[in-house]
C-alpha cells in the first residue's frame, strides 16, 4: 500500500525536465543601430548621448559596446536639416 501511494505521489508531482522546460520564454529589449541590425539585451539600454555602454547581446552571443551619437543632416535634397539620435554598436573586443 505504502509503495502504491508513493508510486501515485511520485506520478503526479514528478513532470519530466522538457515538459518543465517548454514555453519559458526571457524578455529582452530589442534594439536597432545605425546600419538596421538588430540587438536584444536582457536589460534596457539607458545612455545619454555621447555615452556608452557594454551588455550581452543574445542575438549575436557576444559583449557588445553600445554608443548613442546625436546626428545633424545637412544633406538633404529639399533643404530641411533632420537631426537624430543613433545607436552605434561593436563588437567588445
């Protein structure tokens, strides 16, 4: 009896590792630089301008250095300047 009610305890609260393991999904924040690649950290980026920072990045599996520039365009053809800010992202080396 003892070994049929622990067999039955073990039944029910035991789920193998892979069923405990599915739909476990991390948060992380993506982020776009300057040439349209895609990032995502695990934490938010927060940087001033001409700031940077070092996080992980989970889509490329390495340390990045992630800067943010303040941009001023002249060049445009209908004469309107465009200012912008821009992620600029390297490889830590």
């Amino acid at each position: 009896m003892r070994l049929l009610l622990l067999l039955l305890l073990c039944t029910i609260t035991c789920v193998p590792i892979s069923e405990k393991l599915i739909n476990i999904e991390k948060d992380y924040f993506p982020l776009i630089d300057k040439q349209s690649n895609l990032h995502k950290y695990d934490s938010l980026i927060s940087i001033n301008i001409n700031e940077s920072t070092v996080a992980y990045c989970a889509t490329h599996y390495e340390w990045e250095v992630i800067s943010l520039r303040y941009m001023v365009r002249l060049d445009d053809p209908i004469g309107v300047h465009f200012n912008s800010t821009e992620y600029i992202v390297r490889k830590l080396n």
